[in-house]
C-alpha cells in the first residue's frame, strides 16, 4: 500500500515530514508526496484528494466529515503568527489587502483582527508574490507568514501587526496554524499518529539528515533563515497538540463561529 501524502515545501514541513518520506520509519508504508502551498491543500482535501495533508486549522470546519485530525506533527506555537505588513501605512482600514489563501489561519485571525476596521479589498495571490507586490505599492498591506517574519525588512516593509501576539495577548492560548490530517476509511488514525510522531523525532535526533532535503525544497534558501524557520515552527505541540494545543484549536474555531465566519465544529 502506497500513501498519498500532501504538504507544503516549507522547511518546517520538510524537516518534519524527511524521516516518512524516505522510508525510515519502521513499520511505515511507502508514500507517494505532493509538494503544494496550504492553499492548495485545503482546497485539494476538500475533495478528499490525499490519505494524510497538511491544511490550515481554519480549514477543519469544511474538512472534519472526510478526514481526523491528528495530534501531532502540525505547526502551533507562541511568537510565530502571521504579520500584516505595509509600505508605510499604519491602518488596514479601506485598503487593498493581499491575503495567502481564503481558509488560511492567517486570513482567519486577520478577519477577527481587522472586523472593527476592515479593508476595502481582498485579493488572494501566491504567498510569495505579497511582499513584493506591497513593496512596488500594487497592495496596501499584505498578510504574510512562515520565513517572511525574517525577510520582509528586505522589502522595505514594516510590521503593522502580528497577528499571533494579538492572539497570544487576547486568549493567552497559543496559535494554531497548521494541522495534519488523515483519511477517513482510508488510513487509520492512530497508525498515522505513531509513523508522523516518530518522523518528528527522527528529525529531531538526526537533524543533519534532513539538512540537504530541506533545503532543496525552501524557498528561502540561506542556511540560518530556514534553522530560524525551524526552530521557531517545530516545537513541543509538534510531537503532541497536548491540552493547550487542542484548547487553542477549538478557542479559534469557535470565536469564529460565533463571528459568522466558519461553520461551527466540535471535535
């Protein structure tokens, strides 16, 4: 049996994902991968494409009837939330927004953020086609995550908010951004926990392993970015959503819920 299996080329998933996806893991079947940003696998396990993906936790409530959430190997964290980043300007409100995705975290919690003072327009374009689009002023403002928390100085931009330590500050919960799921009927639930759970610790214990993986597939291709990127996204809730974890999942979803945003889900 070969597993489909879909997850960004992001460094954090890379590093997580080398041990499965190498065959390392006892016990594990083969895997057949799919490199796609978060916007694309939500919308791909929508139609319920893969066995195992990577999705934005602010796509669950659309995805919970076709797949499980597992509890581990997903990015959650504190200090690692989406930044809205401008050329300039110091308010969103009336602007031209450039978002990754529709169901992203990040376009979630900037709904939340911006729903005293919203933007005038939304515009959804490749993750990596934002910052420089605010920077040559096609955007007012662009909603940016991953290893542009290190980079966006680059363009000349600055940080009108992030969006986690608005999280972090308002709930005191941690931030979760992206889960990993497995297929209903199709893989079990609790074979995939195990075989993600140790490729995490693979990582982990032989992080020299990954090195030249990683870097193959990272967009961001100097060496202390992506062991930034990392060692700020792989963290404890990694290896285990824990209570927190969960508690903050289900924090998010349901102040959404309550805002209209997303259909409401218990799990």
């Amino acid at each position: 049996m070969t597993l489909s299996l879909a997850f960004s080329p992001c460094p954090n998933d890379t590093f997580v994902f080398h041990a499965l996806v190498h065959g390392l893991i006892e016990g594990a079947p083969p895997v057949d991968v799919t490199y796609a940003d978060v916007d694309v696998t939500n919308t791909a396990a929508e139609r319920g494409e893969y066995d195992i993906v990577k999705v934005s936790y602010a796509a669950l409530p659309w995805l919970l009837d076709k797949y499980e959430l597992l509890p581990c190997g997903g990015a959650l964290g504190r200090g690692c939330g989406p930044l809205v980043l401008s050329n300039g300007r110091t308010d969103v409100a009336g602007a031209t927004v450039a978002v990754p995705g529709e169901r992203t975290t990040a376009y979630l919690l900037f709904r939340l953020w911006s729903a005293q003072r919203p933007p005038a327009r939304i515009e959804v374009v490749p993750f990596h086609e934002i910052m420089p689009g605010v920077a040559e002023g096609r955007f007012d403002a662009g909603l940016v995550i991953h290893e542009a928390r290190f980079t966006y100085q680059r363009y000349g931009l600055t940080c009108l908010a992030d969006l986690g330590e608005w999280w972090e500050g308002d709930t005191g919960l941690p931030i979760p951004l992206g889960a990993i799921l497995a297929k209903r009927g199709s893989v079990d639930a609790a074979q995939a926990t195990g075989w993600v759970r140790d490729s995490v610790r693979h990582a982990w214990a032989y992080p020299a392993a990954s090195h030249d993986y990683v870097l193959s597939h990272a967009q961001e291709m100097e060496p202390d970015v992506v062991a930034q990127h990392i060692g700020l996204y792989v963290n404890a809730f990694t290896e285990d959503l824990g209570e927190d974890g969960y508690k903050a999942v289900r924090s998010l979803l349901r102040r959404a819920a309550d805002e209209g945003l997303v259909p409401r889900v218990e799990f």
